[in-house]
C-alpha cells in the first residue's frame, strides 16, 4: 500500500500535510479531517495516530483511497484555540457559491478533486449527551436524509456495546451545518458526512481510543477493511436540531 505526503496550500502561511493512501486500482474513497478547530486535541491526535498506522503497515485496507488531513487550521492548533474566524462556517453553502476563507477554500477544492464517497470530520464538544440532550460530546452528527444515516446507527450501536459507563454512551444528531465541512460535503458532493464529536470532559487517551474506533468503524463500512458481519443489537437515541 502506498502512503504519500503532500502540503495542502504549499507557500502560503497555513500550509498543512496531508496523507493520500492508496491500494489497488479501484474501490471506495473516503476522507478524514481533524483540526479544523485547533483546540480539539484528542480528534487531532487519531487523524495522526491512522497516518502512523498506514505507514508502518500495521493498518492495511484491502482496495481503495484513502485522504488524511491531521491539522487542518495550523494556525489555530499552535495557539491550542478554537480559531478566529471560525474556519467550520467557511465552507461553500451552495454548489456554485465559493468558499469564505483561503483554508476552507484549498480543503474543499481538495475535497472536490477526490470526490469521497466516504467523510469524516473529526472534532470534540462539551458535555456528554447521554447526560443532556442539548450537548455535543460524545455524538455523531449527520444532515437530514443523508445515505449514511443507517450505517452510523449501527457503528454507535457497537460503539455503546463496548463502552461500559453509559454516561460515555455515543447519540445521533441529525443537524445541517451551513458553512461546515460536513454539510458542504454532503450537500455538494453527496457524500455520505458525519462529524464526530467526543466528550472534552473524557480522558484524552479514552477520547483517543474513540476516535481511532469510529474511523476503523467506517472504513469496515465502506468495505474498506474486512466488514464486521455482527451487528450489535441495542437502542440509538436520535434528536433532531
């Protein structure tokens, strides 16, 4: 499998690395991004931990492309800051509307060239929702009618089986996004968006192993690596924003 490095934005200020990992001629796309806010730790340091696991091989899919942008804002992660202005309302709204800010422009064009079936966008909230329906922590969140809906139902349900507190319990949102990587994602390419959010109040290592799980998730789904065939039973909480 073949794992190369590029610079998104190459010679300008904010500049970033990200990984294109391909096996085979043919087979599913799939995008992560992490570090559109620069103080979400924890989602950051799994986009960095995948990247690791692809080039040491110990993370082998069987066909396909995969896309890794770790840092996304730079800027924002030096400062350890959430980033000014908020890079996650840049993004094209409409198909033929162009993007508010250069970063948000050079991701999506990139975006665009690859045309994923398959994105995620990493990030980290406040709160736990199992514990207040109004927060983000620990959810996974998708626009309305989007074609992924049913596979994320079942990668929370497998999620929830293997976290034992349930107050760490992963939730769906179902919430457009206007000016976010996911929704410009799902709205213009059709792919199938999710952003993933855990809960800042967690252990970073724990926040970690989520991260990396979801993505591994998703990969089984897109038929990326070897698809787990048991579909763990129990309830998915959905609230609508």
């Amino acid at each position: 499998m073949q794992v190369k490095r590029y610079m998104l934005g190459k010679g300008s200020s904010w500049a970033t690395p990200y990984y294109v990992a391909i096996e085979g001629q043919k087979g599913p796309c799939a995008m992560v991004v992490a570090g559109i806010h620069g103080n979400e730790i924890a989602s950051i340091r799994a986009a960095e931990k995948l990247v690791k696991l692809l080039n040491e091989q110990k993370l082998r899919f069987s066909h396909g492309k995969l896309i890794i942008v770790p840092i996304v804002n730079q800027e924002a992660y030096r400062k350890r800051i959430r980033g000014k202005p908020d890079l996650n309302r840049t993004f094209p709204r409409q198909k033929k509307q162009a993007a508010t800010h250069p970063l948000s422009a050079a991701l999506f064009k990139l975006t665009q060239k690859h045309h994923p079936e398959w994105y995620l966008d990493l990030h980290e909230a406040n709160g736990l929702s199992q514990k207040d329906a109004k927060v983000l922590g620990q959810t996974l969140i998708s626009n309305k009618g989007n074609p992924v809906i049913p596979t994320t139902r079942r990668i929370i349900k497998r999620m929830n089986r293997s976290i034992k507190v349930k107050d760490r319990h992963f939730n769906m949102r179902l919430h457009e996004l206007p000016g976010s990587s996911r929704t410009a994602a799902a709205r213009i390419l059709g792919a199938r968006a999710v952003t993933v959010e855990t809960g800042w109040s967690l252990p970073e290592k724990e926040r970690i192993h989520y991260q990396m799980k979801i993505m591994q998730h998703f990969l089984r789904e897109a038929g990326m690596i070897k698809a787990n065939k048991v579909y763990l039973s129990g309830k998915v909480r959905t609230v609508s924003l």
